[in-house]
C-alpha cells in the first residue's frame, strides 16, 4: 500500500493525569472527582460502574484506601514520569497527548493563587519532554475536576466554574507557554450524558429524572463558553497556540436498510456532532432548539453568549475512536455489545474485544471523512487502542499480538483516509503505557506498549517492561508509517 502520511505526521501516544498519575494526596494536591472512581470487581451494569451518590462521596472522602480506589495511585506516574518519558522517546515518539491535573494546580479549583509543587511537577515533565523532543498535547480538563467544586458550587450546572476554570486556563498558559504549543480544553466533552458527576460534577440524585436533562444541557453550555473564552485566552498569552475540542466519535450504522433505521442512525451520528458543531462552527445546530421546546428544556444564556462562541471557535479537531456500533428501530432481544461504554445491537460482521468493544477498522476510516468532510477543519485522533489482557510469559516477555494487529489495521485505514483527502495532525493511540481504565477503574484491562507489573487490586512493583508492541511502533514510527 502507497504511504500517504505527511512528513511532519505527529505520532505518539495518549495517558491522562486521573489515569496515570497517583501521589493523589501528595504535594498539596486536591481531591478530584476521579479519586471517588470505585473498582467494583462484579459490577457489570455500565450506569452504575460511574453512578456516585452523595452517600459514595462522603465515605469516599473519609477513606485513605487506594486498593478499591485505583485512580488514587494509578501507574505512579507522578514518580517515573522521567523513566517513562525515556521509553517514549525510545518508541519515537513525536508527540505524547496527556492531562493536567486540574486538582493539582488548584486543590480546591476556586483559589485565587495556584499550588506552587503542582505547577512545578509538569514543568519538570514538560521539560523532559522537550529534552526528548516530544511536543506534549495537553488536556485541559480530563474527567478530573476539584471534588470541591462540586460540593461547594454544584458542579458546572452553576455558570460561576466558568471563571474558576479560566482562572486555572490563564495560570496553565502562562507558567507552560514556553513549553506548550497545543491544548484541548475538555476531554470527551459529549461524555456528560453518560457519566455527568465526572464529567461535570452533577450528582444525579440531587435532580428530579424530569429536571435532569435540563441541567445537563445547561452544564454543557457553561462548558462551551468556558472553552470558547478558554480558546481566546490561549490566543492572548500564547498567540501561536493551537486549541482543540474532543469528542468521542461513536460511529452509528443503520441495522437494515430499512428508512427508520436509517433515520434513527443518521439521528444519534447528528447528535454526536452537535459537540464539535458548537465549538468548530461556533453556533449550537438548529434542532436542538426545537428539541428543548418540545422537552420543556430551558437552558439560560447571557446575551454575549452566541457571540462567544461563534467569535472563539477552536483550531482542530481531536476524537477518540474504539467501535463502532449498530442502531434499529426493532432492538428488542436482540444480542447487545459495547462494555461499560456505550451499547448497541451487535454487528454480526465484526468480532469484538475482550471487553465486548466492536472492532471496526474501516469504520475509524468512515469517522475521519466524515468530521473532516463536515468540518473542513485539521483532525487529530487522541484516542484509538485495544483494551486486553496480557500474559506475561516465563521469559519475561509479552506477546501482544492482538495489539499489533488492531492498531496496525486501523493504521491501514487511517492512510486510506488521507489519501481521501483528509488532513490529520497526528495519532496517539490510548494508554500508550497500562494505566488504570477509565470505565471499569481495573488495570487488567491494558492498552499500552509498555507493561505495568500491577494487578486490579494494587498489588505489584509498578516495574515498566516492554511489550512485543513496543518493538512494531517504534519501526511503524521511525518508518512514517511505511513498515506495518
């Protein structure tokens, strides 16, 4: 296959601070909302794996435990930052997509002044990247905001986390700028419908179910202004900057071709984009207005708002990608699949991972046209990996094949789609390194090219070793994609 990946093609790979980081009450860090993240080892049920009651914060918040707590010591990489940067370098990495710990930088997120050990903690990791030459793509917010934020405030259904937010925005600017030229400001920002405490610091039993999707969408409108002004002072401190939105691009596919699955299909795509609508068009799509008044929704908006957000539209597109999925009208005893994620009806064309997630390589290539025939905009795809089991053999090694054959052909597609006219920025798959799952909290379910000897109950060395996938990306790397 013709290689059509631009030469200054930003690979690398993708952790996040509530993930990856531990040292959860260290150096004046604040407790975050992922730090209430609970490892339920026999909860199968997807809305009750991220479901937090004030009765879970307040026996969350009393406890020190981090055996059913995972997020609170992650892979530790607050204290191997430096060794795991190294292996990325080894790897080739051009870029390395991760997150600030907004409850790092400000314990409580209302604070006037920031935590002077935070702001120094990514200094250090921002300049040994730089060591390395590995341009850092920074997050913003990555489903861990100060706990305190929510219990004192409401989450972001109240508008005044919209200053707290760019008050942490101008902070992270200013002390990065010299270090950091491209920013996302809200990770997965469609996410708030289907966890909204760790999304937005919603507690959903503080709602009656009729008032809730009102909340949501107010919450998610605050959102969008805080990044909308979030993007105009980037552009002031740091006037190279590049700002970008995340969405998850959950692809839908009609069951049949049968007009209502199509309808129904084209439905949740649509609302899939009404995230980066806002944020890259810069308007809200006409029928959600439609679709609140026949809800009853009334979102409030000062009178500057639309103005915001059509004047402050982001530079790119990022996304994460894992599945694709299947909708119909007539869903009904029909076979689901999706994991803790999102559902659908299976799709009898793909096989599935060990975590039920379809497996859809051309559908990653259907995604990308689609966002970019949309949105005429740069795309960069952030997320993208295969969450599996690993066995380490008697010899130390790990043999990750599976691994290497889901990224390689969704590689594949990705240059398909570049020859197809789109432009991507880069490719950082997820997890680049094991780090703790956002949905399920376990470590057994691991993405990366580097092992972390750690079990789902935190038992282990945290010792690093390369798995046979290390190996097939550095040459796909050092290759521009040439040698898969």
């Amino acid at each position: 296959m013709e290689n059509y990946f631009p030469k200054n093609f930003m690979w690398g790979g993708s952790i996040s601070a509530n993930q990856a980081e531990g040292a959860w009450n260290e150096d004046g860090k604040g407790i975050s909302v992922a730090d209430l993240a609970k490892f339920q080892p026999n909860e199968t049920d997807y809305h009750k794996q991220w479901l937090v009651t004030r009765a879970d914060i307040k026996s969350g918040v009393q406890t020190h435990d981090t055996t059913f707590y995972p997020k609170r010591h992650g892979n530790d990489f607050y204290h191997h930052y430096e060794e795991d940067i190294e292996k990325f370098a080894e790897m080739g990495f051009k870029t390395l997509r991760l997150s600030i710990a907004w409850s790092r930088i400000f314990p409580k997120g209302d604070e006037e002044k920031p935590n002077k050990s935070g702001i120094a903690f990514y200094n250090n990791v921002f300049k040994t990247l730089k060591k390395y030459n590995i341009e850092p793509l920074v997050t913003l917010s990555h489903y861990e905001m100060p706990l305190n934020l929510v219990l004192k405030y409401g989450g972001w259904y109240n508008r005044k986390l919209i200053k707290f937010f760019l008050n942490y925005s101008k902070n992270v600017f200013t002390e990065y700028k010299q270090y950091v030229k491209y920013w996302i400001t809200f990770n997965e920002i469609d996410s708030i419908f289907r966890h909204p405490f760790t999304t937005a610091g919603i507690i959903e039993e503080d709602y009656p179910p009729q008032k809730l999707e009102e909340v949501i969408y107010q919450a998610l409108h605050h959102q969008f202004i805080a990044s909308a002004l979030s993007t105009k002072m980037l552009k002031e401190i740091i006037p190279n900057g590049q700002m970008g939105c995340m969405i998850t691009r959950s692809l839908d596919y009609p069951e049949t071709c049968n007009p209502d699955d199509v309808l129904l299909a084209q439905k949740l795509n649509r609302n899939n984009y009404l995230y980066s609508d806002v944020q890259a068009r810069g308007k809200y799509p006409s029928y959600i207005f439609n679709e609140w008044q026949k809800k009853n929704i009334n979102v409030d908006m000062e009178k500057d708002d639309l103005d915001i957000l059509q004047n402050n539209t982001v530079d790119f597109i990022s996304f994460s990608y894992y599945m694709s999925l299947v909708s119909s009208i007539n869903d009904n005893n029909k076979e689901k699949v999706g994991g803790n994620f999102i559902t659908g009806i299976k799709n009898k064309y793909l096989k599935t991972s060990d975590w039920g997630w379809q497996i859809d390589p051309k559908g990653f290539r259907i995604a990308l046209i689609g966002l970019y025939d949309r949105y005429q905009m740069p795309l960069w795809c952030v997320e993208n990996g295969l969450g599996a089991k690993d066995t380490v053999n008697e010899d130390g090694s790990i043999n990750d094949e599976y691994r290497i054959n889901y990224l390689k052909k969704h590689i594949e597609q990705m240059n398909l789609a570049i020859r197809d006219g789109v432009k991507l920025i880069g490719y950082t798959p997820w997890g680049c390194i094991d780090l703790v799952s956002a949905d399920t909290s376990q470590m057994s379910k691991r993405y990366g090219f580097i092992y972390v000897d750690l079990d789902d109950y935190g038992n282990g060395t945290y010792s690093r070793k390369n798995k046979k996938s290390f190996y097939w990306y550095k040459n796909v790397i050092s290759s521009n994609g040439e040698q898969l």
